[in-house]
C-alpha cells in the first residue's frame, strides 16, 4: 500500500480544479454516511432531507455557474446494499446543487474491466485514490500525477460514463424502496 495521507490534505482540489472533478465510488457503502443522523432517518423510512445551503452545496453551484463539471459513476449491487441506496435517495441533493451523479450495475462494471477502487480525477491530470477498511472507514488517501496511472483513470472513466445511467433514471429501475 503507498504512503497515505489525510483526505483533508487533498480537500483544496474541490475548490481548486479548472473543470471536471471525477469519481469512481465502488464501495458497498461508507462508514461515514452510516454515521449520520439522515443515514438513520433513511433507514427507518423517514423523510431525510439535506439543507441545500449548506456551504458544500453553494460551492458545487458556484462551479457549475462558472462551467466546471462536477461528476460521478456511483457502482450498485443487485441488490442494492442499504448504503447504496441511501446514495441513490442523495443523488438527488448532489443534482440539485449541479453534479452529474450516474449509475452502473457492478455485473456491467466487472465486465468493463473497472478497478474496485474509489478514487478522483481533478482536470485528466491529477488522481486520488481513497483508501478504506474492510468496516468501510476511510484510512486515507494517496495522489499521484504520473501520468501512466492518470490516464489509466482517465480510460476506466470514459468506459463508466459511457456505460452509466444517469440516477434519476437509474433509480426508476431500481425495484427497492429509494
């Protein structure tokens, strides 16, 4: 495993990226989502809602007024897992606020040839790879610029995006409560 360093070391790319900001989520969840309070709510089938003034939300719409692309392709079990569906029902709060969210069976992913790994591209040029633990917390991160690894990434994005459906019609096919 490389050396990893804290993500908030790699939290200026969000602000600082010229104009797409990528990512592959393959996990089946995420320890951090099933520590909130609206992961619970989800869970027990009440309404969770997300303030979209929060300062997370009001920077994705700065961006995408200024031209940026904020996206992801978000991998889904069939079944979904508890945690995949609750990002299904979030995709909702992410659009709102200007990403493009975008879904692919993990069957479909497996025959693409996708890594199983979560990672981001900032501008086709600088890649970080997130780093978890077998209960789903994030352990860190590494980044790397060569550019073997970078268009390796850029390549297994292309296949996702093409293959991937957007999530509000993903999440019309899913035959579970979303």
């Amino acid at each position: 495993m490389p050396d990893l360093i804290p993500f908030s070391d790699v939290a200026h790319y969000f602000s600082d990226f010229e104009h797409t900001a990528w990512r592959l989520e393959t996990r089946c969840g995420y320890d951090s989502d099933r520590q909130t309070e609206e992961y619970q709510q989800f869970l027990r089938g009440e309404r969770a809602e997300e303030d979209l003034s929060d300062p997370y939300y009001e920077e994705r719409r700065r961006q995408a007024a200024e031209g940026k692309r904020f996206e992801r392709v978000r991998v889904v079990d069939a079944p979904p897992t508890e945690g995949q569906l609750y990002l299904l029902h979030r995709a909702q709060f992410n659009a709102a606020a200007g990403e493009d969210i975008r879904n692919l069976w993990r069957a479909d992913a497996e025959r693409l040839g996708l890594p199983a790994e979560d990672f981001w591209i900032f501008d086709s040029r600088v890649m970080v790879t997130l780093h978890f633990d077998a209960e789903d917390r994030m352990l860190g991160v590494d980044v790397t610029e060569d550019p073997n690894r970078v268009v390796r990434a850029c390549q297994v994005r292309d296949a996702a995006w093409h293959h991937a459906i957007p999530s509000s019609h993903f999440k019309a096919r899913v035959p579970f409560r979303v």
